[in-house]
C-alpha cells in the first residue's frame, strides 16, 4: 500500500473511530475520563500498529500516550487489590 495512502486512511480513521467511540461510551452512560482515555489510547495503537503510517519524527505522542495509559491502569489496579 502507498505510503500517502496510509497516511490518509490513518488520518480519517482515527477520528472517525474516536467519534464512534465517544459516542458509544456516552450513550452507555459511561462518565470516567480513564474509560475514555484508555479506549482511545488503545484504538490508536492498535490503529498505528495496522497502517503503519510513515513519521518525519520519533513519535512522541505515542510513548506519553503509552505512559498515561501505564499510569491508569496501575491506579486501576491499585485501586481493586487495596478493597
């Protein structure tokens, strides 16, 4: 697949997925910021994993999405072994 090609699929992917996404949690009643989040951090990964979508740069968007998502899912964690 063309490199551009990708770029554009990834780039109107990602948003349309997040829309689907924050509209479905919404219509679920879902009110936790980490349940957005973590839904969101996992559909760009796993969006960037399948496209492989070319960078001029070191993606740094990923590793702090990557630490947040880290950091809430050991709060989460924390949070059912300390009941």
């Amino acid at each position: 697949m063309n490199m551009l090609l990708k770029d554009r699929l990834f780039n109107i992917l990602l948003p349309l997925l997040y829309t689907l996404t924050v509209y479905s949690l919404a219509s679920l009643g879902e009110q936790r910021l980490d349940a957005y989040f973590s839904m969101l951090v996992l559909e760009y990964f796993v969006l960037y994993a399948l496209l492989r979508p070319k960078r001029r740069h070191r993606d740094y968007l990923a590793l702090v999405l990557l630490i947040l998502f880290a950091v809430i899912v050991t709060y989460r964690i924390l949070e059912v072994i300390s009941k």
